[in-house]
C-alpha cells in the first residue's frame, strides 16, 4: 500500500513472502587424487555422490516513510522486519568404497555405499533492519544524500558433496552496518548525468568459500565449504556517467574502487583447517579492488516499426581471490563485446548477434587450489 502524493509523509507498506527449493545430484570423481587408477576396471571410479534437497521460507513486513522536512530536504526512514526458515535434507555416499578405503591407508575391505555424510536439519532465524537518511535538494538538477542501514542474509547450509559431515554445517546469518553518502547531477541541459557514492559497511559474520583441508594439514585432500568470517569490512567509492550527446547515441561509463576484507581472522570452519592462514586485512574473495566498464549503444530507424542496433562494451577488473584461504588469483583483464541487431519496440521483440571476449584478452576465466595440482 502506498500514500497519495503531494503530502508532508509518502509512505509505502508491504508484505513478502517467498519460498524456493534447490534439489541437486552431483559427484566428484577423486580417483587421480589418491592415487586409484589401477583400481578403475576392477572397482568403478572413487566417487563421492550426493542427493540432497535444501529449502528456504521467507516472509517479512516492511515500511517506508519520507517526511518532507522543507522543499529541499527529506527525511527517508525504513523498517523491515524478517523471518526465514532453511532446511536440508540429503546423504552422500561412496558408491564404490573406494574413496574410503583409500582413507583408511588402503588397510580393511572395500565396502561399496559408505556414508560420507547424512543431515536432515531445519533451522530458522528472524531480523529487525532499519533505515535512516536524508536527500538534499541543493538544486532541481543536484541531489545530495546519505543514510545509515543495517542489512541481513540469511543462514544457509552449503551445497556440495561433502567429503566429511562438518562440511554440511549450517552457515550462520550475515549482517552489517552500512554508512553512504553520495549526490546525482544533472548537466548540459540534462543530457549528462553524474552519479558518485561512497560507503561503508562493517559486516559480521560475512558468509565466504573457503577452501579446506578435509582431514590433518597435508595429508588430506583440498575441499571447498562455507563458512562465517567473525569480522570484516568492505568500504569504497564508485562513479557512474550517462551522456547522450546526440540523438539515439547513447554513452555510459562506471568505475568503482573497492576495499574488502577481513578485519577478525579465523584459522578454521568446523574443526577443518583453512589452506593457507588467514589473515587481517586479507582480501574477501570474489572483490576485486578496481573494475571499469562502459557501454557505447547507437541505433537508428530503418523502417516505422523496427530500429536497427550497434554496441559495444569493455569492462576491467582486477584480479580477485576464488576462495578464503586460497592464494590463487585469476580474472584480471578485459572483457571487450559488440552486439548488432534489430528491435520492433511496438512488439516487443529483438533479435542480435554477439560475441563476448572479442580480443581474447581473458584466457582465464576461473582457478582454484586442489588437490589434483
């Protein structure tokens, strides 16, 4: 429901209520890592299989109300309250034996169907989230604003195949405080705008991947899981510009400088150690600290119903880390695209062509640390 406009106080209420389910049959195949290939005829592969099936409930209420101080300044206030309900129901298992035999320093028999790993578990968790800021008109085209805000995500259990059974442990909920301020502008008889923010924020419980010893350091292969970082921090600046310059010619640029990490270390998740030491100030993974990017878009009639197309688009970013704990990097370099085509805006419809990587200045798109090298 909303407020009519025009008045002192615009508000807006709601209600949500959302639920999903995410069932997964998944297997990863660790013959070459402990060394099984002489096993392959006779035994099978050594395989860890899951089936599982997590769902997640959530509903909430929320409310937001701007109180217009004076013509220039407003006062915007949120409050949203929240309740979710995760559950996870599934086994993984050693179809061959195999992985566990080997284990065992290849010592007793083989006996296919051994359960790595078994959960049914339901928890829920609720939150209270608010709010505050102020928008400052210090003319028609320029806004100033900034707000405090707490935010939240909910717990969650990780959704892999589990070498050991703490690596189904339910990941706590994430929340943190975030401080912005910011200002958006309007030039050249609006045909330019300028939108720049700064912000803050300082999250416990910061829900990561993180790459995992899954017995003693060293002597065990190297497992993904997710885990809680006690403490972190992530604060930095970003700009954007959209400028049409002329007609039907249409130019955007972003930039934004970024600084994530870790302010409380942690040494391991569930009793499992870490690959590599954690330390303060350690980059957060998947957070590069710089990326560009802009969009070029040019289209012109061709005919009354249909406006033909060109793009192209560039983006950098730095490179970032896949998981805590990990001290592979991969990512860093450019992104280059073009895209041609027709749109019948009447209708609805649009047909392109595109391409993606076009200077092949990516080679890599994804890395990590494993066990297999």
């Amino acid at each position: 429901m909303t407020s009519k406009t025009g008045g002192r106080f615009d508000w807006i209420v709601g209600v949500l209520y959302s639920q999903n389910w995410y069932r997964n049959r998944d297997a990863l195949d660790w013959t070459f890592v402990y060394g099984l290939a002489t096993y392959m005829t006779q035994q099978g592969l050594a395989i860890t299989a899951e089936n599982f099936v997590q769902r997640q409930r959530s509903s909430g209420v929320y409310a937001n109300v701007d109180t217009h101080l004076s013509r220039r300044l407003t006062l915007v206030t949120g409050l949203r309250y929240s309740h979710d309900q995760t559950s996870f129901d599934g086994v993984t298992i050693v179809p061959t034996g195999l992985l566990t035999y080997a284990a065992n320093n290849f010592a007793g028999p083989i006996v296919p169907g051994t359960v790595l790993a078994a959960l049914h578990e339901a928890r829920s968790n609720q939150n209270l989230s608010y709010r505050v800021g102020l928008d400052y008109h210090l003319k028609p085209q320029v806004l100033l604003y900034g707000s405090v805000a707490t935010g939240y995500k909910a717990g969650i259990y990780y959704g892999q195949p589990a070498q050991v059974q703490v690596d189904w442990g339910y990941v706590q909920p994430e929340t943190n405080l975030t401080g912005e301020l910011g200002a958006k502008s309007l030039f050249l008889g609006d045909t330019v705008q300028l939108d720049m923010d700064v912000f803050d924020s300082e999250i416990r419980d910061h829900q990561s991947s993180l790459s995992l010893w899954a017995g003693p350091v060293g002597t065990q292969p190297l497992i993904a899981g997710l885990g809680n970082v006690p403490r972190s921090r992530i604060d930095g600046i970003e700009a954007q510009v959209d400028w049409r310059p002329v007609r039907d010619l249409e130019i955007h640029l972003a930039a934004t400088r970024l600084d994530a990490r870790v302010t409380e270390t942690l040494t391991s998740d569930n009793g499992l150690a870490l690959l590599t030491p954690v330390r303060v100030g350690q980059l957060l993974p998947d957070a590069p600290n710089f990326a560009w990017s802009y969009i070029v878009h040019y289209e012109h009639p061709v005919s009354r119903d249909l406006l033909a197309f060109v793009q192209a688009n560039d983006r950098f970013v730095t490179a970032i880390h896949p998981y805590l704990g990990d001290p592979t990097v991969f990512g860093q370099g450019h992104g280059m695209g073009v895209r041609v085509g027709v749109r019948n805006p009447a209708a609805h419809w649009r047909a392109s062509l595109w391409s993606t990587n076009v200077t092949d200045a990516r080679p890599l798109t994804y890395a990590f640390a494993g066990s297999e090298g």
